[in-house]
C-alpha cells in the first residue's frame, strides 16, 4: 500500500445492484488503509487536506475481476479454433501445458501473461497454471510482483492425458502438498494457492479424495470445469456412473462448494438438478463466453442462473477465450446472450451491459470477499478509464460512456490501476 489515505476524483461508477448503476459525476473515491472509506459528490470538511489525484472526466470503475483464465495458454491464443473441446485439449493444450517442465520455458511464458494482465483492467483472477510445481510458484511470484490479487492453481491430473502430462495419484497429491507449504513460506500480500482438479475426466476418485483432504487442513477453496461441452458430459457419466449428474462427481467428494469455496467454469448444460445443487452449496459460476463460442460448446443460461440467484461471475478463458480483456468478456456475454434468445430459447431475454458489468465486478469480485464495488469496507480496486480515444461528436452521459466502453475499450483507455489500494505499474 502506498499511502494510508488517498482520494481519486472522477466520474465514479460501481454496480448498485445486477440491474442498477450507481454513478457519482465528478465525485470523491476515498481509499483509507486499502479500502473503499466512501465515495461522496461533496468531500466531507474532516477529509480537507487529504491528498486528491484529479482525473478529471474519466471514469472511475471497480478493478474486473476474471474467474477462469490459464497461464499457460496465453501463448497459444488464437490459434488452434477449430476444434470442439476435447481435441482441442488433445492437441493444443497438453502439448504446450508440457512445455511447462522447462523453468526457463515458463519463465518466458508467464512473463508474458503477467506483463499483460498487469497492464489490462483486471485487478483479480483464478488462475489454472500447469501441473509442474517451480513452474506454477513463479508465476505466483510474478503475480506477486505485478501486485495483482490473484489465487492460481497448480493443476491435478491422473488419467486420460498423455504419459507425458500425467501424474501418478499420491505424487499429484504430495505435489500438491509441498506446493502449499511452499506457497505458506513465501508469506505473499495478495496471492493465494486454490486447489485445482483440471476437471473429473482427469482426476481419479482417489485423487478427488487425496485433495478433500488437502483442503480441509489447509481450508483451501477449488476451481475446476463443468458441463461445459456435451461429449465431455457423457463421458463424465461412464467414468462416474454412480454420479446423479456431473457436479454430483465433485459434491461426492464434498469438492462442490459446500465447506469449501468454489468455482466452477463454464456450466453451459447444467440441468435443473445441478442448479439446484450448485445454489444450495453457493457454487460461483464462471461464464466464459468466448470461449464457448471458440470451442463451439453452446451458449450457458446465464439469465436463469442469476434469475435463481446463483453467483456468477465472468472468465476470459484463455485459451478457449482469445483474450485477457475482460471489457471484450462483457460484450462477449451480451452478444453471446442475444443470440441464445434469438436461437434457442426466447424465455431468456438477453443481458444487459449493467448486467454483465456487474457479473465482471461484484459478482465475480464476491468469491475474494468483499471485492468489486465502491461500498464502503471494498478492497480499493480501482480502475481509471479515459475515452478521449473514442471520440464522439455529442456530450454523452455517464452510462452511455461506460456502455461505449465495454464494447470498446482495450488497455489504451486505462489511465491508472490500483489494487488493494497501491498503484499498479502500467509500462
Ligand atoms: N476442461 C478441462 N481442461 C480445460 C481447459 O484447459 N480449457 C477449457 N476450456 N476446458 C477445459
Ligand atoms: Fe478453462
């Protein structure tokens, strides 16, 4: 942290509820000791002196939060689109998830990613690494490093991926294990270890039952996928047909939310049983749009889980998604949205921007605690946009311009970051 008490001044938008903005023009963001202390039109007299950083007309969002990303897919983004899931894992990702042994491989890698997630509006993500231990803790200290809020995984496999990706069940488990200590010995500010079993196809129920009990020593939360891709689905059902649906084969293993905090990406075909369990265990749901259009898995309901109040937040994907940038995410979500109501199902009507910019704010930010928005008690998460870039001919008000923003903005429109209340490097 920079300093114990800073003010940001600008145009200050932050999700009220899933449906409704709330907008401070030319107003006052105060952050005291990382948090959000309030957000006011006129500075209260006992914070005169205080120092302000003026940003004159840009508007100042909450940092986005992206639930799912890989690491090390950033280097094969964009390539490799046409094919369905599990090919696609097959031929593209193993492969390049393999390279990851090589230190000096991921090194290069990873300073990639990290070089660009720092410089794009996300403040927090969940982040898969690769199976390999020193690979995976570097790309925490690089996170560290970059001052992002992130949790990352060092993944679990033990079956159906090739010899030279595939862990033996008890060293996926002792990995694991010396992982966390060594995560535990680093002692960093904002980076945290999340167990994660790639997803049920390869993990064996030992190894589901080596990590339960990893996480409750350690009370560790998960990330996996589900239901993304109905090929994946069935198989889910030969490998477990004791399941009563695929989140069942995690819940069995009490790796489904319930005790243990989680995230599961995609749920493009859950069934009513499987929303039904995920409500009840406070599962978050990472909509990945993007990616399900690249892989052609299917468009999720994302209207029928927030109409259920399910927490759902969104994820770039990468690889699956081509991109870090999570205002591309957002459009992704509503224009994916349309056309599922237009082809599919004209029950859900399609999401709004306020929507998907909560999902990419507070809905997502819920699964760090209290992160994503501007109430008071918020980690200072700060995100400044300028779009002078995006000309217009006509004034336009302040939700016009965050609109404009999630279908236009890149890492050009950002002025400055800030996470848990320090100033993030943007070179
Ligand atoms: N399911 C299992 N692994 C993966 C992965 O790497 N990407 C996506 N999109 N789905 C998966
Ligand atoms: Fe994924």
């Amino acid at each position: 942290m920079n300093e114990s008490i800073f003010i940001l001044k600008g145009n200050i938008v932050y999700s009220k509820s899933q449906t409704e903005l709330a907008i401070c023009e030319h107003g006052y963001l105060v952050c005291r000791e990382g948090k959000v202390e309030g957000v006011y039109q006129t500075l209260p007299f006992r914070l005169g002196g205080t120092p302000i950083r003026d940003y004159g007309d840009c508007l100042i969002i909450p940092g986005l939060v992206d639930l799912h990303v890989h690491a090390p897919q950033y280097s094969f983004r964009g390539l490799g689109m046409d094919m369905e899931l599990l090919e696609w894992l097959e031929t593209n990702t193993f492969p390049e998830e393999a390279k990851f042994e090589d230190i000096d491989y991921a090194e290069k890698s990873y300073k990639i990613f990290a070089d660009n997630l720092r410089r794009s509006a996300t403040a927090r993500a969940c982040i898969f690494a690769t199976v390999h231990r020193p690979a995976t803790l570097l790309l925490m200290d690089m996170l560290e490093k970059a001052g992002l809020a992130t949790m990352v995984g060092k993944v679990n496999m033990d079956r159906n991926c090739p010899e030279y990706l595939c862990e033996e069940t008890s060293e996926s488990a002792e990995e694991t294990l010396e992982w966390i200590k060594d995560v535990n010995h680093r002692k960093y500010a904002s980076t945290r270890p999340i167990l994660t079993p790639r997803f049920t196809p390869s993990c064996t129920d030992e190894l589901m039952e080596e990590l339960k009990k990893i996480q409750m020593r350690y009370e560790l939360p998960l990330q996996s996928h589900l239901s993304e891709n109905q090929s994946e689905i069935e198989w889910v059902k030969e490998l477990c047909p004791w399941s009563e649906f695929y989140g069942d084969a995690y819940d069995r293993f009490g790796l489904f939310g319930a005790d243990c905090p989680t995230i599961m990406a995609h749920c493009v075909y859950s069934g009513d049983k499987e929303i039904a369990r995920m409500k009840e265990n406070g599962v978050f749901i990472a909509h990945c749009p993007e990616s399900n259009m690249n892989l052609a898995s299917g468009i999720a309901p994302v209207r029928k889980y927030l109409e259920e109040g399910l927490n759902v937040g969104l994820g770039s994907d990468v690889a699956g998604g081509t991109t870090e940038n999570m205002f591309r995410c957002m459009a992704h979500a509503i224009q994916a949205s349309k056309l599922r109501w237009r082809i599919q199902d004209e029950r859900l009507e399609a999401l709004t921007a306020e929507e998907v910019f909560y999902m990419a704010t507070k809905g997502g930010g819920a699964f760090f605690g209290k992160a994503g928005s501007f109430e008071e008690g918020y980690e200072f998460d700060a995100v400044v946009l300028d779009d002078v870039r995006l000309a217009h001919p006509q004034p336009l008000d302040i939700r016009s311009r965050l609109e404009r923003l999630i279908y236009l903005a890149d890492e050009r429109e950002i002025r400055a970051k800030y996470v848990n209340g320090g100033e993030i490097d943007l070179s």
